[in-house]
C-alpha cells in the first residue's frame, strides 16, 4: 500500500516537473519554433516582435527584443527563459539572480536552426517524435540546385547600405542552392556594411531587396549589365519570413525556389 | 522650514512614491507580489538617489560656475564616466568596484578636458563653458561607441546606456555593497549641505565671498570632486541622464527660492519626484520599457527653452 502511495507521489511529480514548465520565449523566432514543436500552450510571455503565429496575441507582453521588463517577466513565474542571440549582460544578472533556467539559442543559418530546434526540444525533454525535425531536414536536403553560379547580392537595408553573407539566415538558404554571396575577407559576421565600390568589383547577377524602399534600384544603373540584372521586391510578409530563422524554413525554401529558379 | 512650497512638494513626492510602489500591484499573484516587491523597491531607491544626486550636482555646480546653464552632462562628465564603465564592463566583466572607479577616473579625466577648453577659449565665459562640454561630450560618445562596435557583446545595449534607463539587475548578495555606495553619496549631500552657506557668498559676489574668509578656489575644486565622485557613481548604475540637474534648481529659483540651502531641499524632493515619474512613464507608457533620458528630455524641452531665455535675458 505504501509503495503504491510513493508510486503515485512520483507520478504526479514527474507530471508537475515536466509538463508544467512555463516557458518565456524573448525572441520572435524561438517562439515561432515553440509553436511549431507543439509547446506553443506553455509559453507564458513573449516580446513584442512576437507575432507569428496568430495565437500568440494572448500571451503576455514583457519585453522587446533588446530590453526587457524584469518586474512582468517575474510575474509570470517561468521555470524557462529562451533567448536567440539576444541575452545581454543585464537580463543575464537578473536571472542568475532570481535563479531562473535561462537559454540562449543561436539560430542564425540553416544547420543552427536544426541544431537550435534539437537543442529546444533537448531541453523542454519530453519523449517527443522527430518528425517534425526530420521534415525539415529532408527539405533541407533536397533543396533544388542551380548550377550557373550565379551572383546574388541580399540587400536588407539601404542606409546604412548592409548585405546579407552566407552566414546570414537567407544567404545559407541561397549558398545551398548554388547562388554565390558577397565575403568581405575574414568577416564572418551575418549581415556587413558593404560600399558601392564592392559591388562595382563583386558584379551581382539578381539583387534581393530585404524592404520595402523601392528607388534604391535606381542606384546600381551605373554597373556595366544594369539590363540584365534581375531585381526582385519582397513584401512586408515575406521579409519577415526572411528575418527569422525558424519552422518557417520550409516556407522560405519554398518560396526563394519560387522566385529564383 | 519657512516656505510652505516645501510641505507642498513633500506631499507631490509622497504621492508618487505611493503610486509608483503600488501600481498593477494587485494584479498579481499573492505569492509573487513579495518577490516584485523587492524588484520595485530597489529600484524605487535607485530613482529617488539618481534624483537627488544629478540635482544637487546640477545645482552646485550652477553656483561654482555662476553659470544657471550648466549640470553634469552638459560639462561632458557623465559622457566620461559612461566610457570608464563601458571600457570596464569590457575588459572586467561585471566586477562592480572596477566600474566605479573607472567611471570616476575618467569623468575626472573628461571635466579636466573640458575645463582646459573653455580656459583656452576667448569669449564670454557662460558660453564657452558650455561650448567646450558639447566638445566633450562628442569625444566621449563617439568613443563609447567606436569601444561598443569594436567588442560586439555591449553594442545591443548601448542605446539604453545612452539615454539612461533605470532597469537595473539588483543582485542580493551585493546588498552590503549597495549600502556601502549609498551611504557615500548621503555623506557628499550632506558635505553639500554644510557648505551652502559659503555657496550663498559665492552666488552673490566672489569678490565679496573673498574678503569675508571663504577661499573660492579650494572650494571650486572640492565641490567638483564630490559633483564628479556623485555622478560618476549613478551613471555606472544608470547610464546618462540628462538635463535633470539643469531643469530642477533654475524652476526653484525661478519660483522665487534664493538661498542655497533651501534651493538644494526643495530640488531634491522635486528631484527624486521627477525622476520617478519619468521612470512610471517609461516603464508603462508602452509594452516595453523605453529609455528614461528620452521620457526626460520630451518633456523637459519647452521648460529648457524658457530657463535658456530668461537667462539669456540677463546676460
């Protein structure tokens, strides 16, 4: 009888400890993720750049991407906090303090958001199946190719005039389909500052246009194959499926093998 | 206390604390409200002392320049004390002692920078003070974000170093630490306190503040220091809040205050009022937080203009 009690008792521990985790997500795309993964009913707080998918509109605002309200963040009693990229060094103190789990979760190119998601799920353990992963990995192997060698340059913003590399989230995504990307020398960084002179000498193919700024085309007509070049204008829905590394990979692949190829 | 604007303010003060303490606190869990309590008050703290200190150092150094336009950050010393805590938190994560004292060495460094501008600058000397802390104040800024591009760790929160933000991570186990810094700064307010009444002979004449005994020079450099010593500790806590000590003492002289002594009172407890309404605002105006200097300087900028004009006026 007793050792059916104790029996019970861990049962309901076991039950308490693993599916009653709440969990903040602090960046659009770990929430995205969440949902995605079926773990959309535990989040408790969100940013809020948060908007994908619809449901997220009853959760809890307590922060923005950068800087986040401790007091809200405390009221929702996580056991959880997610971070992509974005953990500053006062968020870090503050949790450490008030002894909350926290993550930080780099998804920024194509492997790190399979490897973010494996990392994600590790963490919420639960005896989970794969196929939602696995879907994504096989998208991602079967990625059409092209095999011009084309030259695409991304642009995200035009003042400051920056570009996306192959360690960008969309870069990945083109690298793997064949096109080739601006490299600025030892910089490994996502997005860099790019001058007009490196585009005269990297001579793109098709411009990307990551905003909605669409006289910035008039610029390159001063490069040699102006005519040919091929431009093509993302809307506000598509940048923002562009911008975050997430689940909604396979829409992009999609969409990027729609556009180019 | 004669005035009765005082008790007034008093009850202004008391006022905002009650809402700022209490606000949202009902909707809540019980079992959370403690544990955001303690969040609230010491932040609370940490408004009421930034209050205080950035108007008493305005206010002092108003008096020492015989200048109404000036505080801490036009001289260009928060601007220094921001790069001391930037380069410390780069190169000693964290260690709180290091940033300290870093950002006093270099607001240090930035008033004698600033100073040696406007000595050697010809020219009406109210001006020139101001025109060498604007010089200042770009070199230090242009340095705190060259330092914060170049180690990629800081530069998110840059920005709200920048324009001061009151979000600040208290750590328990620092507490007696906390203490220790706060009772320094009630020690330099009340070395202010004694020293008003030298003040008051200064204010009016330094020529006549020399005859009667009070060296104007030693002074001079004294007050500085503890000025520098208090805003360089509440920027390494805050970041650079702007305009608060500028704002604050001219409106008290404008409402008819003279003396020194009464002017540092009433300043502090519309001080440390101010600056807890700004954070309200700040914190619940918008979804997120913003920066307090922003809240700050929107809506301090009609009365800035004013003190500007009427000063200009006079000279």
């Amino acid at each position: 009888m007793k050792l059916k009690n104790i029996n019970i008792f861990l049962i309901l521990f076991f039950y308490i400890s693993v599916f009653s985790q709440r969990i903040v997500s602090l960046a659009p795309n770990v929430t995205e993720t969440l949902f995605y993964l079926s773990y959309g009913d535990k989040i408790v707080g969100r940013t809020s750049y948060c908007d994908f998918p619809p449901e997220v509109k009853n959760i809890k605002i307590v922060g923005s991407f950068i800087e986040f309200n401790f007091e809200d963040i405390l009221s929702v009693k996580p056991d959880i906090v997610f971070f992509s990229n974005n953990l500053t060094p006062k968020a870090k103190t503050f949790l450490e303090e008030e002894k909350i789990r926290y993550f930080d979760v780099k998804m920024e190119n194509i492997t790190q958001v399979v490897e973010g998601m494996r990392e994600i799920t590790k963490i919420l353990d639960k005896d989970f199946d794969s196929t939602k992963i696995d879907t994504i990995v096989k998208r991602i192997d079967n990625i059409k190719k092209q095999n011009d060698s084309l030259k695409i340059l991304v642009e995200v913003s035009q003042q400051p005039f920056i570009v996306a590399t192959e360690e960008s989230y969309i870069g990945s995504i083109l690298s793997r389909m064949g096109f080739i990307l601006p490299k600025i020398g030892y910089n490994e960084k996502p997005y860099v500052t790019f001058s007009f002179e490196n585009v005269l000498s990297f001579k793109p193919d098709i411009i990307i246009f990551m905003h909605g700024y669409k006289k910035s085309k008039n610029k390159y007509s001063i490069l040699p194959g102006y005519k040919k070049i091929k431009f093509i204008f993302l809307d506000h829905q598509q940048i923002d499926v562009f911008s975050r590394p997430g689940p909604r990979i396979l829409e992009s692949i999609d969409l990027l093998e729609d556009l180019l190829l | 206390m004669k005035n009765k604007n005082f008790f007034f303010y008093l009850l202004f003060f008391f006022l905002i604390s009650y809402f700022y303490l209490n606000f949202r606190m009902t909707s809540y869990v019980i079992d959370i409200r403690r544990e955001i309590f303690y969040l609230r008050f010491f932040r609370y703290f940490l408004c009421i002392f930034t209050g205080i200190v950035l108007t008493t150092s305005g206010s002092v150094m108003q008096v020492i320049f015989n200048n109404p336009l000036v505080d801490p950050y036009v001289l260009g010393i928060s601007g220094g004390a921001l790069f001391g805590f930037t380069l410390s938190s780069i190169f000693f994560r964290g260690n709180l002692f290091v940033s300290l004292l870093f950002s006093f060495i270099f607001s240090i460094l930035a008033s004698l920078i600033s100073l040696s501008f406007s000595l050697s600058l010809k020219g009406e000397k109210k001006i020139t003070v101001l025109l060498s802390g604007l010089l200042t104040n770009i070199l230090f800024s242009s340095l705190v974000i060259l330092l914060s591009i170049v180690s990629k760790n800081n530069s998110t929160s840059l920005f709200y170093s920048m324009m001061g933000s009151l979000n600040y991570p208290f750590i328990r186990t620092n507490l007696n630490f906390y203490l220790f810094v706060g009772f320094f700064l009630i020690l330099s307010i009340f070395l202010i306190l004694i020293k008003s009444k030298e003040l008051d002979m200064i204010s009016i004449n330094e020529e006549i503040a020399k005859t009667s005994g009070v060296d104007v020079k030693k002074n001079f450099y004294i007050l500085l220091l503890v000025v520098i010593f208090q805003t360089s500790i509440i920027v390494s806590f805050t970041g650079v809040i702007g305009f608060v000590g500028m704002i604050i003492p001219n409106i008290i002289k404008i409402s008819g205050q003279t003396k020194n002594r009464e002017i540092f009172f009433n300043s502090i407890i519309i001080g440390a009022a101010l600056v807890l309404l700004a954070d309200f605002i700040s914190k619940y105006s918008f979804q997120y937080e913003i920066p307090i200097g922003v809240v700050l300087s929107l809506f301090s900028l009609p009365l800035l203009f004013l003190i500007v004009k009427i000063n200009f006026e006079n000279l």
